[in-house]
C-alpha cells in the first residue's frame, strides 16, 4: 500500500519548514551582543547569562520573539550590573518589534510542494511559538488558504498533538506530520501510532537514534520529496 | 422552552469572568508610573506616551502581560529621551515575570457556578491574550477538568468564534457565551446566532446599545445566576 493510502492528513510545520525563523533569532543575539558587549565587565559571560535567563523563563513566558526581547532586557541589565544606558534597551525592543514585522520569507519550493500535497490530501499547519507573531506569519504567507485548520501550540509533545488531532477529529493513525525537528514533528506522532516526516533545515541526520519497527518515519531531502513520498510504497 | 433545552454547550470568558486581570494591569501601570515618573521631563505626558506605543504595537504584538511589558519598556525609553536608569527598566521586566507567575485568584462563587452548569451542560472555556500565560491560568486554577475545550485566541471576534466553534463541533445556534465584555463575550454570538450572556465585572449596562429582537442576550448580577438563567424559560 501506497503512504498516500494509508495516510488521510499531512500536517506541517512553519518555522524553518515553510519559512526561515531560526536565521532571525541568531541575527537579534548577534546585535545583542554587540550593543551590550561595550558594557559588559570582563570575565563576564553575556551568552551565558542570555541563555540562563531564556531557559528560566521559557515556563513562563514561553518560545516566541516577545519572551525573547523580554530576556534580552533582562540580559542585559543583569550583565552589566545595570551599567548599560537604557537607549540600548530600547533599540533592543524596537528590533523585538521589527522582528514581528519582517515578512515572511517561504523556503524553497514550499508553494508548490504544498500545492502538490493539498491536491490529494487535506493539509494542515501545527506550529509553535508566539499566538499572534505566527498568525501574522501564516495570514501574511499567502499559504493560509491551503490549511483545513491551523494550530498554534505551547509545546509539540504527545498530550498537546493528541489533544489537537481529537478537537480536528483527525485519526492519529492516518495522519503523517512533517517538520525540520525529530524531537517536535516525527517522536510524538510515532507515539501516538501516526507517521513523522522529517525534512532536516540544515543537514542532520537525527534518524537512527529513534526506534521505528513500524517504518512510520522518513528523512527526506526536501519539502518538494513529501508528494512523492506519499505516492511510494510503505516498506512494512 | 427553557433556555437550557435550547443550549447544548456554554461558553464561558475567562479574565474578569472567572478570575481577576485588569487590578494586575492597574498596578503594573502604576508602578510603572511611579518609576519612571522622576524620568520624565515636565509637559511630557507619560500616560499618554504608553497608551500611544500600546495601541501602535497591538497589531503586531497583541494583547497580553508579554506586550505589556515590551511597551512599557519603550515607553519608558521615549517618554524620558532615554534618561531613565536601565535598572528601572530591568524591574519593569521583572515585575512583567512576576505577573505571569501569579497565583490565580477566582472571582467569588465561580467554581461552585461552574459545577452547577457542568452538572447539566457541557462547557468550554475561550480567553484572548498571550498563550503561556492564559494556558498557565487554566491549568493553575483547578478548574480545567471541568472545560471540555479550552482556546486562547487573538481576537474575540465573529469570524474567530465561527471558526473555533466549527473546529469544535458546535452549532452556534445551541451555543451561549457567558462573559464580563459585551463587545467580545456577547456580539459576535448574537451576529452568528447564538446567545449571549453578560456578567459585568464592574457595574455595567451595555445592554441597551445592542439590537437584540431574538431576546439571544441577557445581563446577570452575577456568574452564580448561570444556572438560574439556563433553568429559565425563554421569553421569545
């Protein structure tokens, strides 16, 4: 039996699997470095404290650009014992804000394996991150009208998939979601007796550390190889 | 007909319906009034100057403690021609943090309210504002058990309640949405054919601005009368 046979709904991924974000995020931390560096005491670690207060307060205030501006701020002031002038931290948040703004920049070949995918499949989009930032993404994409349903979640783990797929009334068994993480897009789906897609942003090879008797996983080279990877036979 | 037999699920509004919000906004406001006041040069209008950036960055940036902060922030920069100390700025993030760690505070007679129309009815629950801090609030509050749906949307409009009421499975004709905001509780319901329930947190009466011949909309002192009101019959 074909993939495509087996599988009712494909889901996808946004973030550097539609459109690029990750290239967004380093760009911010370089100028954050740079404007704060200038004021931060030797034998002080700016990246170390950026990295300690992000994943303090991921818990509470989530992934997104607006808990990202808000650690940089706290960042900063705590690295250079306050000695950085506020006018940088304004420049920070007008970036924050920017960062909001940018359009979106679709990855290669996205419209079109998307075009290709919906043409025999319902399609749907399961992103996580800022409510509003990536509801501006997906409006702004010219994608939007592709998508039975759009989620934007917390965290992409078996509860919050599970929870999605029954509100959607998608059966987890017939439903493939393809994405650039192993540990987001392919692990919970396996869990739930679905299939994972992965389509790696940069070349990784995450495949063999995950244990799939069932042959429910896939690493393919490219979003344009989902069509055809529907079209082929399962192995099992 | 009761309203009760007319209604299959009710909806219930969560910030200043279930628990206190706008006092934690009140007070973020006022200290940050007080901190960066001493800041801000004589003629310059510091209220107005936040309240300006709020409304400028809601498009982009949305409802929520995570923008709040990021505004607050920019103001506080603008409106002192970056005179303020960083410090105070790294305490306005700080107090941002501690408002998304606040405990949750339930409005008096809300869960026993929420039992008596759980007893009969089933509920879900549909909140605006950030996504990690309105997900907090419900799983905090001991009550999300009792919702068989919970949303966290961007805006509390017509075409946001149709969509979510379809993903869910609900006929809006048999849908009623209790909450404290008539423009975002009661409207859209009324526009879509459903039924609206006003509980005003403040002493309010709205109800009179809205055409509403299907008698869709009514007004209670208080969440406690729900019930009361599903058991009632219908005027129409």
């Amino acid at each position: 039996m074909r993939h495509g046979e087996l599988i009712d709904v494909v889901g996808f991924d946004a973030d550097d699997t539609l459109w690029r974000s990750q290239e967004s995020f380093d760009a911010a931390e370089a100028m954050f470095f740079e404007l704060v560096g200038p004021y931060t005491p030797e034998g002080v670690d700016l990246a170390d404290s950026l990295r300690a207060i992000e994943l303090d307060r991921v818990p509470l205030s989530g992934y997104g650009v607006k808990a990202f501006g808000l650690s940089m701020v706290e960042a900063a002031v705590t690295a250079t014992s306050g000695r950085v002038p506020s006018s940088v931290l304004g420049a920070i948040v007008d970036h924050v804000h920017d960062m909001l703004r940018q359009p979106v920049e679709l990855l290669p070949g996205v419209p079109e394996a998307l075009a290709a995918v919906s043409a025999t499949h319902r399609i749907v989009l399961i992103t996580k991150g800022d409510l509003v930032h990536q509801t501006r993404k997906v409006r702004t994409s010219g994608l939007e009208h592709l998508f039975e349903r759009v989620g934007v979640v917390l965290e992409k783990d078996v509860s919050t998939y599970g929870r999605l797929l029954d509100e959607w009334s998608i059966d987890p068994s017939r439903f493939a979601m393809v994405g650039n993480s192993v540990r987001s897009d392919v692990l919970p789906l396996i869990e739930l007796g679905g299939w994972g897609v992965h389509v790696p942003y940069h070349s990784t090879w995450e495949h063999e550390l995950v244990a799939d008797p069932e042959h429910h996983f896939d690493t393919l080279d490219s979003i344009a190889d989902v069509a055809a990877w529907l079209a082929a036979e399962h192995r099992h």
